[in-house]
C-alpha cells in the first residue's frame, strides 16, 4: 500500500516520451510527490509501446466519499488521445487508489488495442 502526503487540488504536466501526461486530482484525495512519481511511472510504463500514437493522456483522481469510509470510493478516470482517433476514457472505482489506477490503466491499455486493431483492419 503506498501511502500519500496531503494536499489540496492538483494539476500538472508530466512529460512522457512523446505523450503528455496531465494528471489532475480533487481536494479528496490524499498524496502528491509520490503519487504523481507514481502515475507518471505507470503510464509511461503500461502506454510504452503506444508512445508514438498517444499525443495525451489525462489522468483524473478523486475520493467519490470524500473523508468518509466507503467500498470502491476510490476512483481513477483516465483519458487518452490518440492520434487520428477518438478520445478513449476508462473508469475505476476501487478501495485503493492504487488498485484504481492500475486497473485503470489496465482498462486503457485493452481499449487502445482493440480501437488500433480496428482502425489497421480498415
């Protein structure tokens, strides 16, 4: 489990190879540094094989239940942009904001497959 420094509402650019990475989050979710380290890691990571195609990904962070407990409250929205094709956006809700992510992620990566093996059969 990772563990997060507080912080209130947060944007910033991650620079990826040739993607950029927007990672925002709401004054709900807990960490900075570390998460940002951590997202900008993953995406390049999972999308490294995509780099060339991917102009952007976005990557949206929220507490659905803000400082009350709750199951799958913890919620990753990740937008990606692809040159030449329509947006592709995923959602996770998990207990874990890292669970959340990678499934997020995980999420992502098999739409970007099978919306680039489309557009290559036409």
């Amino acid at each position: 489990m990772l563990l997060f420094t507080e912080f209130s509402s947060f944007q910033k650019t991650l620079k990826a190879t040739d993607m950029q990475v927007l990672f925002n989050t709401n004054n709900t979710v807990n960490g900075h540094q570390r998460m940002e380290a951590y997202v900008s890691s993953r995406v390049n990571e999972v999308f490294k094989r995509f780099d060339e195609m991917i102009t952007r990904v976005e990557v949206h962070l929220s507490d659905q239940n803000g400082d009350k407990p709750g199951k799958g409250d913890q919620q990753c929205r990740i937008e990606v942009r692809l040159r030449g094709m329509n947006p592709i956006t995923v959602t996770s809700r998990e207990d874990e904001m890292e669970q959340a992510i990678n499934n997020g992620l995980k999420k992502a990566l098999g739409t970007i497959d099978k919306a680039v093996d489309k557009a290559r059969a036409h």
